[in-house]
C-alpha cells in the first residue's frame, strides 16, 4: 500500500494518475480544507498533522510499503518526519519538491528577497514602521512577538485550523483574510489599499504557486513586498530503505517549465507502478 503525504496540487495530480491505473493508495492532508478539495479522488483520503509516533502507527496499521511526499515545500516539519519514521521502520520514502519559480520577469525594485523568516523581520526592524500584511499562520506569532498585534494583518486559507491558530495568538478579527490562494492580485491590492499595508511579506512557494502573483501585486506601488526565498536546494531524494528506488531522471534542476513539472511527476509514477 502507499502512503501520498500531500496537500499540493502535485500531489493531486499523481493521485489522479493512480486512480486511471487502479492503484489503491492512502493520501493524507493536514486541514479539513485539502480534505474537501481531494473529495473526487478513489484514495482513502484522511485529515492528520503526524507526529512520529502518529505517522508509525498508520504505517504498520495499514501496511504502508512506500510513502510518497508531495508536501508543500515548506512543510518542513513533516518531511523531517515522514524521513525518520520511513529509515526506522525500513520503508521506502520518495520527497518531490517543486522546483522554485524562474520567474517571467525580473523582481521589481520594491520586493526584497531575504532567505527566512527572521531575515525578513530584521529587513522590516532598520526600515520606516508600518503596517504588515504576511500570508501563511506558520509564523504569526513571531510577528505579532517583535511588532506587537496592531501593524500585524494575516491572509490566511479560509479554515478552521487558520482561525484556531489566529484565534489562540489573539489577532484581531477584522486582522484576519481567509482566502483560498491563489489570492486574485486585484484583491491583494485592495487589501493593502484599504488596510495601508507598507510590507507583504510572503513565501516562494514554488512554480504553480501563488508567488508571482503576490510580486504582481504589489508592483509599481510603494508597498515593499518581501518575498522569503528558502536557501535550499530542490531535490527528489530516492527511498532511504535498503530497497531504493532508482529514478536517475528526477534530480531538479533550479530552473524548469511547467511541463518539466509534468514529466517529473510522470516519472514518480512509473517509478511506482513499476514495483
């Protein structure tokens, strides 16, 4: 049996592929939001934020040969994970990452490229104050921990678990954009007209994401936008188990189109069905 860790459209995409073969497979999404989107899909589907142990359990519980992760690139924390419980129990493990976007035109003038979370923090510290808007819940606390909650504004998905997070660092309601992403660049812009926003921080997530819309949003404007740019490079990396996979096509280069993308994933699913 496999186990696909998704929540990306990558990761639908391969589940797809499988249901057109006959492939029974798991997939597992963090937020009741992913759950409902893959509701068409013939997988077991299942809403979980493994922890070791957790991730353990489902494996032996559920005979899981090989997992699949199709995480978000920067769902660091459960790839870590899904490495440690793949190596301790001998199964086989295979990371896709997208690979990060080339970008059709240059980054204006006005986008900052940092490579964390604290970078960026400290770029916004030895600038002129202002309002902030930043995607994601991941890092909320951080903000609202240096700045304080009254510059502090969140556009977040639309779901329980992004309200629930907002909600216990006590943002204020009307702080808080559920929006599915990718956010339209015109409601960016309203956005930040409307709250008088002087910094967007958001992530590169990778080709296919929202980021080059977020950059479109804020150019030409005097907003700053502060795209954070993971230093790390994109990889496939084969299973860890004594039992590898071999896939000598999937090393990602920095640079790819859209149907490189394809091909990629393409070759993550013959590698499957061949076993």
């Amino acid at each position: 049996m496999i186990l696909i860790l998704g929540g990306t459209h990558e990761g639908a995409i391969l589940c797809k592929r499988l249901d057109d073969v006959g492939i029974a497979y798991h997939l597992s999404v963090a937020t009741e939001l992913g759950r409902s989107v893959y509701g068409d899909l013939k997988g077991i589907v299942t809403q979980q934020r493994f922890t070791d142990e957790g991730l353990a359990d489902y494996i032996k519980a559920n005979q899981i040969e090989q997992v699949l992760d199709l995480t978000h690139p920067h769902a660091k924390v459960v790839t870590e994970i899904a490495r440690r419980v793949c190596a301790s129990l001998d199964t086989n493990y295979m990371r896709y990452e997208r690979p990060m976007n080339t970008f059709k035109d240059a980054i204006p003038e006005n986008v900052w490229v940092v490579t964390s979370v604290e970078a960026a923090i400290q770029q916004i510290l030895r600038s002129e104050a202002g309002n902030i808007l930043m995607t994601g819940t991941k890092h909320i606390a951080d903000f609202i921990k240096v700045f304080g909650k009254a510059p502090c504004y969140f556009r977040v998905m639309p779901s329980l678990y992004s309200m629930t997070v907002c909600d216990q660092e006590g943002v204020d309601l009307d702080h808080i954009f559920g929006i599915k992403a990718p956010c339209p660049v015109a409601v960016t812009r309203e956005l930040i007209a409307s709250y008088g926003i002087k910094y967007f921080v958001f992530k590169e997530s990778g080709m296919g994401s929202a980021t080059e819309s977020n950059i479109e949003a804020v150019k030409g404007s005097d907003v700053i936008g502060i795209l954070i740019r993971s230093d790390e490079g994109v990889a496939v990396n084969t299973a860890q188990s004594e039992t590898e996979i071999s896939i000598p096509s999937l090393e990602l280069a920095p640079k790819k189109t859209q149907r490189d993308v394809q091909s990629d994933l393409e070759a993550i699913f013959q590698a499957v069905i061949s076993r």
